[in-house]
C-alpha cells in the first residue's frame, strides 16, 4: 500500500518518503544479553552504527517481549513490543504521528457538518419504543456528548479492570430522578465521579440498568435476545450516519476543542503574550479536566492547534465579536468553532 493511498500528499508531502509497511514483515529483533541488548536481522547480528544509533533513539522499553524493529529508518510502523500486562504496543515513525494528528485535525470541519445529520438520527432513535441496538447507542452517543466519558474499551476491562461508556457495569451508575451519578474506574486507573441531569437519558439508563445481567448497556434483538454493547458497534453507528470514517475519536477532538473555545470566551482578555500563555495552560487544563486526559495530551492530541494558535497571536478575538445562535442541532460554541476553522482554512487556501 503507497502513501497515496491513505494520505493527501499535496497536504501531507513528507509523507511521501514513508514508506507503509507490515509488522509480519521480516524485522530486527532483540536479544539481550547481560544487561544489554544485541539486535540481528536473518539471524546475522547488527553491527552497523548507523542502525544500532537508530534503534537507540527509538528508546524502546527494556521490558518489553517480541521486540520486533523495522528493517527500514523511514517505514510507517518502526517497532512493536508486548509490555509488562502483554499488550501489544507500537513505536510509529514521527512523521507518520505528526500527519496522522495533523489529518485528523483536518477533518474536524467535515465531522462539524456531519454533527447535525448525526444528532438528527440519534434524536430519532432515542424515540424508538423498544431497548434496540439504535436506541441504546443513541444514549452511549448522548452521554458521551454531555459528560465525554469514552466510549470503552473490552481488552482494557479485562487487563486493566478499567472502563468507559460501553463496559460500565449496573454498579457503575446511581439513578435519582432525572439525575445521573456515573462512579468508576477509567483509563490508567483515575477514578471518575461524573453527575448528570437530563430527565429523558436517566429514564432511558434506568431502563437499560433493569436488562438482566451486569452490564449496562445491553439492548434486545428482534428476537428478543440480549446482547452486550461494544466500541465497534458504536463505530459503525457513527460511521453509517455521517457517512464518512468518523469514529468516537473525533467526537472527543470536536468536544476538546469546543471546550478549549469556550474556555477562552469566558476569560478575561488577556493583553500580552505572558498573559495569553498563561491563560492558554489554564484553559488546557480545563479541558483535561472535562476528558480526564493530561494537559499535555489534551494539547497534543484533542485541542485544535488553530484554536490554540490563533489564541495565542491575540486573533482568536477577532472571530468571536458576535456569537451565532444555539439551533436544536448545534450550540453556539460548535457553530462558532466550526465557523473560525472554516474562516482560517479558507484563509490558508488564499
């Protein structure tokens, strides 16, 4: 598979000395020896220095297992390793990160105009008469929206005894009315207190809660057969109905970065860079806050660089002099958000 095939090279050019490859390609493995390690390719050992200084900077863990190393300095995927709890983790070259989150950064227009068509069908789906597979991912899909608790992960559950949207258990949540109290372990072990109150999900989760069984986000089959929810199946959800390759990844970036604009509307104007930078790390952390992710990843992977930047150069407040109206689809920081990336694509373009 060329690079062609997954990137736009007119935006992405450097991606063009990538080269895509296979972790069932033949690689460089470890060996250790002593307190250090020694490296071979065809059973003949590594003496390179160009290689061996390559591996080096990769710093891959000492403890990981099935260290496999691509033979290439410029393949996509540059060594894999099972870590401590036997997962399989990856090293990606950094070209391939830098564009991958720059892409999906990218489409975060695309994803704002799909939202309306998204909601719309969620909207028609939380009125269905029975517990089906669509209305219960409507509901995943609604509280996701409204407290971005992630969407869960099966393997995590069982490795980790961590969980998200689709793994909760009956135990996980309190029900009070139209209030909702979510108490649970999430990723890297942060336990999450979430409160919530909407009349309409609460009834929905306390239907949901009385499914026989732990989980509790089950739904019935047309034969009346209960089945467990899973990320999949709320991917494909998103996917089918904004028509694109959508998935709860980019409904966290849309809400990190609605956060992010929010936190900046609501602050005090800030007249230098000191200021601005200042401000900057306090609304990051409040994103993080709102995720349940660190400052740093919120910066890296979720916020829109362009909120951040614009922001920063003191422009930001020349997009938000009038603030569009809320409609029953979209709120007004989304369509002002949507609005000031539309503006500074178009810009780029010019």
């Amino acid at each position: 598979m060329s690079m062609a095939e997954i990137f736009n090279l007119d935006a992405f050019p450097e991606m063009a000395d990538l080269v895509y490859v296979s972790v069932s390609d033949p690689g460089i493995s470890r060996v250790r020896k002593g307190e250090d390690f020694e490296y071979y390719y065809n059973n003949q050992k590594l003496v390179s220095k160009k290689q061996l200084k390559r591996i080096k900077e990769l710093v891959i863990p000492p403890a990981w297992e099935n260290v496999w190393i691509c033979k290439d300095a410029n393949g996509h995927i540059q060594c894999t390793g099972l870590d401590l709890r036997g997962r399989k983790q990856y090293r990606y070259h950094a070209l391939w990160q830098k564009s991958r989150n720059e892409s999906k950064f990218a489409r975060l227009i695309d994803y704002g105009n799909a939202l309306k068509k998204l909601r719309k069908q969620i909207s028609r789906d939380l009125r269905k008469k029975t517990l089906c597979e669509e209305k219960v991912i409507a509901v995943v899909l609604s509280l996701m929206d409204e407290t971005h608790i992630r969407v869960g992960n099966n393997h995590y559950e069982k490795t980790n005894n961590s969980y998200g949207l689709t793994t909760l258990k009956d135990k996980h949540v309190e029900i009070s009315g139209e209030k909702m109290l979510f108490s649970f372990v999430g990723k890297k072990g942060i336990h999450h207190t979430i409160s919530l109150r909407n009349k309409r999900l609460a009834r929905i989760v306390k239907q949901c809660r009385d499914i026989p069984g732990k989980a509790l986000f089950q739904y019935y089959d047309q034969d009346g057969n209960r089945h467990t929810l899973d990320s999949g199946k709320v991917n494909a959800y998103i996917r089918k109905y904004t028509e694109d390759s959508f998935t709860t990844k980019d409904l966290r970036t849309w809400s990190a970065s609605v956060c992010a604009l929010q936190g900046f509307l609501n602050s005090d104007p800030a007249d230098n860079e000191t200021a601005r930078k200042k401000k900057t790390v306090e609304v990051l952390d409040l994103v993080s806050e709102q995720l349940g992710n660190t400052r740093t990843v919120c910066k890296k992977y979720y916020v829109h660089p362009q909120i951040l930047a614009l922001y920063e150069s003191n422009q930001l407040k020349k997009h938000i002099k009038t603030i569009p109206a809320s409609d029953n689809w979209l709120g007004s920081e989304e369509k002002l958000l949507l609005r000031v990336l539309k503006k500074n694509a178009t810009l780029k373009e010019t």
